[in-house]
C-alpha cells in the first residue's frame, strides 16, 4: 500500500495511491488527523482501508490534479552516516575517520520538505545531495532485538539528506548543516513494509540534472536495517513515525574530484527501486 499526504483546493488530505490516482482516506471512512496517528492506529487502520479499496469504495483523484506533501512530519529524523562500504571509502580519503560502530546524527525535523518542493540552498556554499532508503518506524521499539526489528517497522520513503558541508562540521554532532530549511525532501509516498519484502536488495540512484551521480544497492549496508533499530532503541524509544535515513552510497558533490557542490537551478532526482523518485529544485 502507498500511503500519501496530499493538497488538493489548498486542503491537506490522506489517501491512498493506486496506480495514478490517489483515493482520499476519508472517501473510504477511515480519516485520521495526519499519518503519524495513521501509524499509531495499528495495523487494523490499514486493514480497514483495503477493505474499502476490495469493496469499491472511495473517490479517486488523479495524481495529476494534486500537489503531493512529505508524507509526515517524524518525532524523531535519524541519519547513519557512512553505512556503504564505498561511501566509507571516500570519506576516508577525505580525511574522515570510520568510526568503529553505527554514527547516528539528527536531522532536526523542521527540515522535513516535500517530495517534489524546492530546496533552498541559503547560506551555505557546499551544497550536497545524499540519496537514502528511509525506514518510518511502526509499533513502538525499546530493546529490541535484531530478530524483533522488522516488525517494528511501518514502511519505507525516499529521503535526500540535503547537507551544507561547509556546516556540518562545526560541530561534533554535525546536526547543523545537516538541518537546514527544506533539507529534508521525503516521500514520494511510504511503501508499506508488506510491500518490500526485502529492503536489502533495493537498487538506489541520484540523478543531478539527468547525469547518475549515485548508483548502488542496499546490500552495500555495513549496518542492516534490523541491526540499526536494535542499536537505537537500546539506547531510547523508537517512536511510530520515526524516520531512519540508513546511509548514502558512493558518489556525494564533496568526494568528486573536483567537488561538485549543488547551486541554484540544479534539479536533483533520488530513487529508489520499489517506492518511486522524489525531484527537488534548488533555489538561492
């Protein structure tokens, strides 16, 4: 299921998305105040909404007539740096040492900006793209186990960890130039985890201008995603809604010989097989 935010006549709104349509939550009885108490209703909210769906229920609205949202705001925006192996390799080289476990570092969640919304570049002059599978956490998680993980997760979303490395860097915790206005394009939609059997084996690209700039596979994780939750929610409660950004690949503005940092008019393009593409335009 492809659950997503949308505005239509200047009103926010739930639904669903099937083919190139989106069929409003509240067409098919099931309204909620956003996604996150979507998320937080369980299970039997999406079981409510399919049955709708079989019954021929609800009020498709083209894609097209629709201006699609960032699928929720999270409690918590959560990003791994360096979890592909290659992606590791040219942080080194840029004197960026490896750190010996999981490096997790907060988008501050201000920065959560829609799938197709302009990116505004502001003040810093090393602007950078970072496609990553983003995991939305389902039922709540506190000490889970890696063999418990999954089930503790809702479904899946692109993410472009937009960062200004000129900031990122002055302090420790490099939540500033992580944390920028609009730096957080998310969506399309979220895949429900039912949908993605495997998030291990997902191909993920970025696209600058139509040239591929990044190009890999999940299976590239040095941290799976089951081993990231149980390392999280050792230390705090994962919350229904919370986004994980598991990592980048290979292939950032700032590891290229020479750098090539983003600037005004780019249109950057992040995808992921199996959930779709979001597209974000920067401007100054």
């Amino acid at each position: 299921m492809k659950l997503a935010r949308f505005e239509i006549k200047q009103v926010a709104r739930l639904g669903v998305v099937v083919d190139d349509t989106v069929v409003p939550l509240d067409s098919l009885g099931v309204d909620f105040s956003d996604m996150v108490a979507l998320i937080e209703a369980g299970p039997g909210a999406l079981e409510r909404i399919a049955r709708a769906l079989d019954a021929g229920e609800g009020d498709p609205v083209p894609l097209a007539k629709v201006r699609l949202l960032a699928p929720l705001r999270p409690r918590k925006f959560l990003g791994l740096g360096m979890n592909y192996r290659r992606h590791a390799d040219e942080a080194r080289a840029l004197g960026i040492a490896f750190p010996d476990g999981q490096m997790w570092f907060n988008k501050q969640t201000s920065c959560i900006n829609g799938p197709y919304d302009d990116v505004a570049q502001g003040v810093t002059g090393k602007l950078d793209y970072e496609v990553e599978l983003g995991v939305v956490i389902g039922a709540a998680a506190k000490s889970v186990g890696e063999g418990e993980a999954s089930a503790h997760i809702f479904g899946y979303l692109v993410v472009n960890d937009v960062s200004a490395r000129d900031w990122q860097f002055q302090s420790p915790t490099i939540t500033l130039g992580k944390s920028f206005d609009t730096h957080g394009p998310i969506g399309p939609w979220i895949v429900t985890a039912d949908e993605i059997p495997d998030p291990a084996i997902l191909d993920v690209r970025c696209l600058v201008n139509d040239e591929v700039r990044q190009s890999s596979n999940t299976e590239q994780f040095i941290h799976s995603i089951p081993a990231q939750i149980a390392h999280l929610s050792t230390a705090f409660t994962l919350e229904p809604g919370d986004i994980l950004a598991t990592g980048t690949p290979e292939g950032v503005g700032a590891a290229l010989q020479p750098p090539r940092f983003l600037a005004p008019g780019d249109v950057v393009r992040c995808e992921i097989a199996g959930i779709g593409f979001i597209e974000n335009r920067i401007v100054p």
